[in-house]
C-alpha cells in the first residue's frame, strides 16, 4: 500500500499571525494579572490598612497615598529607574527610533508599582501600564525570535492594542489606538497581525472575565436636531479642558523635578496632596470607575460637585504623574470628561428646560471629547466609548464634539499628551516617523517679529526712495492702525507710471489681497505657497485676524530654516542612534551625551590620542549638521556632541575629559 506524505511548509504570514496570537493571548494574560494585583493593592490599602487607621478618625485616610508613594519611590529607585518618558510616549520613541525594541526586564516592577499606584489611591489610570505590558510583550517575542525592525515594531503595536482590548473589553478601539498613536499609520501586512492580536486578547480576558461592558449606562438617544448646538458647546469646552490638562501634566512634571529631595520621596510628597484632597472628595482617590458609572446611569451629584471633582481631578493627575506614581493618563481623562459633561448637561438642562435635557447623555458625550482633544486620535475615542458602553444611538452628536474638541484643542496646545513629551526633548515624529526636513519648523520660528512696513497713505515716491535706501524689493503695508491692508514690490511700482509717482499713494497701487500665512504653518507648506505663486515673500497674520501683521517671512528666511533644519534632523538622528543604542545596551550601562567644551582635555586631539576610560564606547559624534562614526585619527572638536555608553562612574571621568573646568 502505498503511503501519502504530506510536506506542509506554513507561510510567513501564517507564522507571523501565530506569533501575533501568541502575544495577544500572552498580553491579555499578562493584563488580568495586572488588575489581579490592583485588586490585591486596593484590599491592602483599604480593607486592610484603611479600616485600621479609620478608629483615629477620617482624616486618616490621607495617610494611604503617602505610604503607598513610599512604596513606590524605593521600587522606582531600586528595580526601574530613572525613565527618558512617562508610559506610552517611550513605546512611541522606541517604535519610531528604536526598532521597536523596549527593555521588558522592567516591565514586571513596572505593573507591581502601578498596581500599588492605583490602589493606594493615587489619581492615575490602569491603560498606560496595560498598553506597556502588551507593548513589551510584543517587543520582547519579536527579539527573541530576531525578526527585522518592522516586525517588532507592528508586534509592539498588536501588544498595545492588546493592552486597551483586554483594559476596557475594547478589541476594536485598540486596534485603532495602535493605528493612531502608535504606528500613525495603517499598513495593510501590520493591520491583519494587530487585528489578530487585539482579538486574541478580548477572547482571552471575556473568557475570564466575562462580555460585559465596561460601564453599564441605560438607553440614550439623540432626541431633537435642537440638541445639535448643545453638544457644540460641549465641544468647545472639551478642548481647553483638554490642553489644559496636557499642560499640566507637563507643568507639574517640570515643578517635581526643581524640588530638591530625593526622588524616592517625591511620590510621597505627591501622595500627601492626593490624600489631603482625598479627605474631602474621596471620589478622586484611583481611577473613579465607580463614579463614572454612577453619573452615566443618571444619578445626580449636583453641579458644585461635579465642578469641584473636576478641579480636583485635573490637577490631581498631573500631580501624582509628576511626582512619580505610576499609571496612565487615559481614564483621568476620561474621568474629567464625564464631570465636565454631566455639569454642562446639568446647567443646559436648567437653561433650556422644555428639550427634556438627559446629563448623563452629554457626560457619556464628554468623555470622548475630552480624551479626543487629550490624545488626538478621535477614532480611537468614538470607538471606545462604543465599546465600553455598547450604545450607539448617539453617534452624530458623538461626533461632533469629539471633532471640535479636538480642533479647538489643538489649536490651544499643538501636541497631544503622548507627543509632548517627545517634543520637549527634540523629537517630532508624524506618523510614527521623522518627517521631512522642512516640516519640522513652523513659520512662527522662522519668520521677522518686526518686519519693516510702508504706510498706505504714503507716496509711490517714497516707496521708490526707501527701496533704494533698504535694499528691499517689498514690504507689507499697514494703515495708520497698523492693520495690514496689502503688500507693495517693485513689480507694482513697474506697474505705474513713474510720473504718477509723486501723486499715487501706495494704498492705490499696493496688493490688496495677498497671499499670507500663519505662524503655525511648517515652513514647507509656506515654500509650496511661494512657489505655486511666484512670490518671494508672506506676510504672517494671525488665524482669527487676517489684518494683524504678525511678522513677515521671505526667500532668504526659507534658506535659513533649511541649514536650521537639517541641524534638528542631524540631532534627531543622533538621538535615534541613543535610544537605539539604550535599548539593547545592560541594565547597569548608560547611555547619554556629552558635549566637548572649549579648553577641555579632548579639545583639539584625535580620538587614539585621549585617555579614554577603559571601560567606555564612544559610539557616534554630532557636529553641527553631520554624524559621524568616530574613528581612531577623528579629531574631537569644541562643541561636539558624543555619545557615550558606558557606566555611571566611567561616565563621570570622561565627563571630567571633555570639560574645561
């Protein structure tokens, strides 16, 4: 009898979907284990502790932040260390600039001290550290396995929208969280292994956990086209709640650094200001689930203190963030929303009695809005408060305020607060990636503050004699106001008769409608103005003013931006360098940059001729627009940028090298 064999060889992509359920299923294991031990911190802390400490009285409760951010301190000191970015804005990095490679030794100390975060009360959430765990997940199969950078990269994007699928019960908002924010970008291979990764997860955490949503909220519909008005307002004042919250998180982080305490202290001090307010609104102890589905239900809490809650809460956050507790900032912002809705709901409703106004309609609304405008990624908003509510029958007015929270907030606050982070340390990414060398400067960097003006009442003649004087070939030209009327070159004085000079005033013969900018537009998009109009300069004018002459940017002022801007794209690639070089570098060795000052002992000599540290690489060199590899007769120059991996004491000596002191 003859015997059937079957040679079978699977295909990439089906490996590559297995590997991609195996971190699904791995992250939403990881991530049940996660709020597991929330579960445990918060019976510690106040089923434990917190009934001992009620017999000497209420206030006593204060007590639980502080210990917990002791507890956390001495494991941030002690086991993670000293962090380049708070939570998703690293992944981001190291997707961008590091091939997606993440250290993950860490991540398990990482779940521990947020879990003791959120249990002790401090005002942070349970998504950051859940898309952290899937994130390093993915990062840490795609390593072992040795798959190229792109691989990695698209398995920490399914570890990320594993971690919101089995956070919130959310598969399809964290696919598109990983779309969004993380990758910036849908690329057709990634999108079937995020999918299946995202998938994998919520089949993991229903089985465990059960299908229900995450908040339960009765039917609410859209009652009357009159309503549509309503939820613009709401909208507008989603947005600055929005960028004032990215703010201060930022403003806070700024403040805790100044303070001059040991760091293992500072989420002790932060804990003390939680408790302190905790004391007298104990809803804005941990994430506020609890309270969030109490309004959404349409339970009343009045509008002061709905209002206070949402103070409270919005300089909470930023508090317990600066300060060093652990967790993430998406469900505060979800927090704020729904406080923020349910008192615009409230005053509406007192306002326009005869609509039959639901506030709980409009909190529902504003937490959308408000993590839209906090995040930027409005798909990821709509679909996840689909999700976790499972009712869709307010999706017009859902989208709409999340739309005009997000423009007004981008408006007020550029950045997202993923973005921001990177941004303050010299990284813009767009898509996930470095963008184009004359997109990473805007006009309002570039452009002349106090541009040289003509007066429209003055003389063609005068005009002539201050061309001829300056050496300019235009000017903007203003009224006696100061407001911009127009714009005068030599092609318009052509254009008259130089007889009529002496009579024709420059109002008469000036452009009356030209074209102009803003401050917020990249320098590319000003260069493509000039060019699809044969201009050789832009006037810059406010958005919501077109007459207020801001500044003035021309062909010379481009060119300029251009050499500015390959020097940011020279240090953005030197950064790549260091975070990549971070990433796959011992926990016990750093590093960092070092710059070369004038006078120092490495000023002047090739790199074989300095007495380098036994123990140390000096792995690029940045000068000015280049970097370079540097070789043994590189010669080291004043003002150069290295980059050193090596351990704290070696690099304090070469520190010592390449100062002047």
């Amino acid at each position: 009898m003859k015997k059937w064999r079957i040679n079978w060889q699977p295909s990439e992509m089906v490996i590559l979907g297995g590997i991609a359920l195996v971190v699904g299923v791995s992250s939403g294991m990881g991530i049940w284990l996660f709020k597991r031990l929330i579960d445990l911190a918060q019976w510690a802390f106040y089923e434990q502790a917190g009934v001992f400490l009620a017999r000497f009285g209420g206030w006593s409760v204060a007590l639980l932040p502080i210990a917990g951010g002791l507890l956390v301190g001495l494991i941030a000191h002690y086991f993670i260390g000293e962090e380049r970015h708070h939570g998703v804005a690293g992944i981001m990095e190291a997707v961008a600039l590091a091939g997606g490679r993440l250290r993950y030794p860490r991540i398990p100390a990482k779940a521990i001290a947020s879990a003791i975060s959120i249990g002790c009360g401090a005002s942070v959430g349970p998504e950051d550290p859940s898309v952290q765990i899937g994130s390093n997940i993915g990062s840490m199969f795609g390593q072992w396995l040795r798959l190229s950078e792109e691989r990695v990269r698209t398995l920490v994007a399914g570890g990320a929208a594993a971690g919101i699928a089995a956070a919130f019960n959310a598969p399809i908002a964290g696919v598109f969280f990983a779309l969004e924010v993380i990758l910036g970008e849908i690329v057709g291979n990634s999108l079937g292994m995020i999918v299946i990764s995202a998938v994998a997860s919520a089949v993991f955490t229903q089985a465990v956990s059960g299908v229900q949503p995450a908040f339960h909220v009765p039917a609410y519909a859209f009652n009357s086209a009159w309503e549509l008005p309503l939820y613009l307002g709401l909208g507008l004042l989603a947005g600055p709640v929005a960028a004032m919250y990215v703010r201060l998180l930022y403003r806070f982080q700024d403040l805790f650094h100044k303070i001059t305490i040991a760091r293992w202290l500072k989420p002790a001090l932060a804990g003390a200001a939680v408790g302190i307010i905790g004391i007298f609104l104990p809803q804005v102890f941990g994430v506020g689930y609890e309270t969030i589905e109490v309004i959404l239900n349409g339970q009343s809490l009045g509008f002061g203190l709905l209002a206070a809650l949402l103070a409270a809460k919005l300089v909470l956050t930023p508090v317990s963030i600066g300060g060093g507790f652990k967790g993430g900032v998406f469900a505060p912002a979800l927090f704020l929303g729904v406080m923020m809705g349910g008192a615009y709901g409230l005053l509406v409703g007192r306002l326009f009695p005869g609509l039959s106004i639901t506030p709980a309609a409009f909190a529902m609304v504003g937490m959308a809005a408000v993590l839209a405008g906090a995040v930027h990624a409005p798909l990821t908003a709509i679909l996840l408060l689909f999700e976790m509510t499972h009712d869709y029958r307010i999706i017009l007015p859902l989208m709409f305020a999340v739309a005009v929270s997000l423009l007004i907030s981008q408006r007020i606050q550029r950045d997202s607060v993923y973005l921001l982070g990177l941004a303050r340390k010299g990284i813009r990414l767009e898509r996930g990636r470095d963008v184009e060398v004359l997109e990473t400067m805007t006009v309002g960097e570039i452009m002349q503050t106090a541009p040289f003006t003509l007066n429209d009442t003055d003389t063609l003649a005068k005009a002539s004699e201050i061309f001829i004087q300056t050496h300019h070939h235009g000017a903007p030209v203003v009224n006696s106001r100061g407001d911009l009327v127009g714009i005068l070159t030599l092609q318009d004085l052509d254009r008259n008769e130089p007889d009529t000079w002496a009579e024709r005033t420059i109002g008469e013969a000036c452009t009356r409608q030209p074209l102009v900018v803003h401050p917020d537009e990249t320098i590319g998009a000003a260069l493509r103005k000039m060019g699809g109009h044969d201009v050789g300069r832009l006037p810059v004018v406010a958005r919501e003013n077109p007459r207020q002459l801001l500044g003035l940017l021309r062909r010379s002022d481009v060119v300029r931006a251009y050499d500015a801007a390959l020097a940011r794209r020279a240090m953005l690639r030197h950064r790549a360098q260091q975070v990549r070089l971070d990433a796959i570098t011992p926990e016990t060795v750093n590093v960092g940059e070092i710059s070369v000052q004038f006078g120092s002992v490495c000023a002047g000599r090739r790199m074989k001729d300095i007495p380098w540290p036994r123990d140390c690489v000096v792995a690029s060199l940045r000068r000015g627009r280049n970097v370079l590899i540097p070789r043994g007769d590189t010669q080291v120059k004043p003002g150069d940028v290295l980059v050193i991996v090596a351990e704290e004491n070696v690099r304090q000596e070469i520190a010592r090298l390449c100062s002047s002191e």
